[in-house]
C-alpha cells in the first residue's frame, strides 16, 4: 500500500511503496509516463536532509498505475541486482569467520 511518508518544505513528497519511492512535486502531478517519473530507492531519498518524515494516505487518483507498475518493476530490478552482491557479501563474511575459528 502507498503512503506519503516525507516531505519537503515546498511540498514535494516522496510517495512509497515498500522501500521504492516516487518523488511527487508540490503540485501532486505525476505524469503517467514512467520514463519522466522520478523513481528512487527510500533509503537513498531519505538520506538527504531536506525531507521531513510524515505518514499520511496517498489521495486517490494520485498514483497512476503505470507509475505502481515501475516501481514494482524498478523494486525487481534493484533485487536482483542485490542478490549477486549479497550472497558475494554473505560468502566472503562466512569464509573470514571460518579462517578465524581455525586459527588463522
């Protein structure tokens, strides 16, 4: 389910979707055209001190479901780019804790 979870002070408001965002402008438009949306991961937007976090509903209408569909596609998209790194990550981790149990 989508909720506006930030805001600027101009009233820009980053919209989510589990851990993907859209950046809505002050005006609440967003064009149905994925390719002109401005699509982000949460973490990445929020790391930025111009947001102020809220919880408020998203108003109806105000999502196209062109745009849901690119977030979903770009959430997919960033998974699997994950998953490679992670598991690299996981391995590489699992191997030095093994290298210090036998003593090396």
């Amino acid at each position: 389910m989508a909720r506006i979870i930030a805001r600027q002070a101009d009233g820009t408001a980053l919209v989510a979707i589990g851990s993907t965002g859209v950046i809505v402008p002050p005006d609440g438009r967003i064009p149905a055209d994925p390719s002109l949306a401005t699509i982000v991961l949460v973490d990445s937007a929020l790391a930025h001190p111009v947001w102020e976090m809220v919880d408020e509903p998203v108003p109806e209408g105000m999502l196209p479901a062109e745009i849901v569909a690119a977030m979903r596609a770009f959430a997919d998209e960033q998974r699997r780019m994950d998953g490679p790194f992670m598991r690299a990550l996981i391995r590489r981790h699992a191997e030095e804790a093994e290298k210090k149990a036998n003593g090396a």
